[in-house]
C-alpha cells in the first residue's frame, strides 16, 4: 500500500488475515454479523442498496499497489459477485510531483459512460507502458480512441473544467474520511477498509448480503 508517509510496499503476494470483527457503537446502522476487517465511520451515512453492495476504490493512478488490486482483487470481486456489487474509482493522489491529467481523463470518461475502460487504460499506459510523464494530446488522442470515445466531445469536456473539479471533490471526500493509504475501500458509504486483502472485503461484502437476507 502506499502511504502519504512512505511511498513504498514490498509487492508480496495476497496475505490471508484471520476474521476479525470490528463492531460500531449502538450509535450506528451497521450489523453486528459483520465480517472482516473494517472500520464503520461516523457522521457518514450508508448508501446501501438491499441486495447489492457499492464499493468505492480510492487510489491513486501511479500507484503500483492500486493498479496490482484493480486488476487482481477487484476483478476477483466483481467476478464472484457479479451484479451484487457496484464498483467505482475515486482518484485520491498520494504519490508527489505527478501531473493530475489521468484523474481528470477518468472523470471524463466516466461522464461519457467509459470509466472503467478508461481506467484499465490509464493502469495499463503508466504501469505496464511505463508512461509515466505528460500525458500529451497526441498520447491522449490514442488512449481515447481507444476506450471508444469521441475526440472532439472528450477534449472539450476537459477543457470545460468539470473533471478537474469532481477529481477535487473526490480527493476532499477521501481526506474527509481520512484516507491514509491507496488503495483504500469504502462499502457502502460508511465502512472503511485499508486491509485490501480481497478475502477480507470478501468477507466484509458477502456479511452483508446475507445480512440482507435476513432481514
């Protein structure tokens, strides 16, 4: 994982932890079946959906840890839960002296109905290509015909500044509830993990599935 402090991870396999079970205060709306390793954070309110879980990744483009679970871990998920579970990204940088383009081109994406593409795409460019300067109009161009979009409408929807500003919205709302290290996940709106093994969010998302079914 990275951290705002230290910028490095020896990148070793998938570490299974033991079932650990946080419970929240008599305060909160979170089940005490609940499984895994998690934190449930006060003062946010639960987005939840009976029947299917909505996982928010916070991470960072450059980070080699965030790219390793979006392609290994997250896929995992979404393979075993198919439909139940609604997955996005919300770029929160923690890596210094990177230009915020692959954010911006995300949150473009994302509003033309390609973000997952693109943000394979971006994985891909700077991880696997070793892209990792200016990202370009020309590399730009290619990277967007690629996911299938429209030049034209993509650059004028950066230029427009929105992007910019829902990657600020983002990176405030990570820090709201204290991100400390890429990549982080959110379930739910309120249930915060930093033990990105996929066992644990596996365990914390199926506890509250079969919480849904007995209710």
């Amino acid at each position: 994982m990275v951290t705002r402090e230290v910028a490095q991870w020896a990148l070793a396999g998938w570490a299974v932890i033991g079932v650990v079970a946080l419970w929240g205060s008599p305060a909160t709306a979170a089940s005490p079946e609940l499984k895994g390793k998690f934190e449930i954070l006060q003062g946010e309110v639960s987005t939840h959906t009976p029947g299917k879980v909505k996982l928010i990744e916070f991470a960072d483009f450059y980070c080699p840890h965030c790219h390793r679970f979006d392609g290994e871990g997250l896929a995992l998920l979404e393979k075993e839960f198919g439909n139940k579970l609604e997955s996005t990204m919300v770029g929160f940088p923690v890596i210094s002296g990177k230009l915020p383009t692959p954010f911006d081109m995300y949150e473009q994406a994302k509003m033309m109905g390609k973000g997952k593409a693109m943000k394979a795409v971006l994985f891909r460019t700077i991880h696997k290509d070793k892209i990792t300067g200016v990202l370009d109009r020309s590399l730009r161009e290619v990277l967007i015909k690629e996911v299938g979009l429209d030049l034209k409408a993509f650059e004028a929807g950066m230029a427009s500044g929105k992007p910019a500003q829902l990657f600020e919205d983002g990176r405030k709302w990570g820090e709201r509830i204290k991100v400390q290290q890429t990549p982080t996940v959110l379930l739910d709106g309120n249930i915060k993990t930093e033990t990105i093994d996929p066992e644990n969010i596996r365990l914390i998302i199926q506890s509250i599935l079969d919480g849904d079914k007995k209710k």
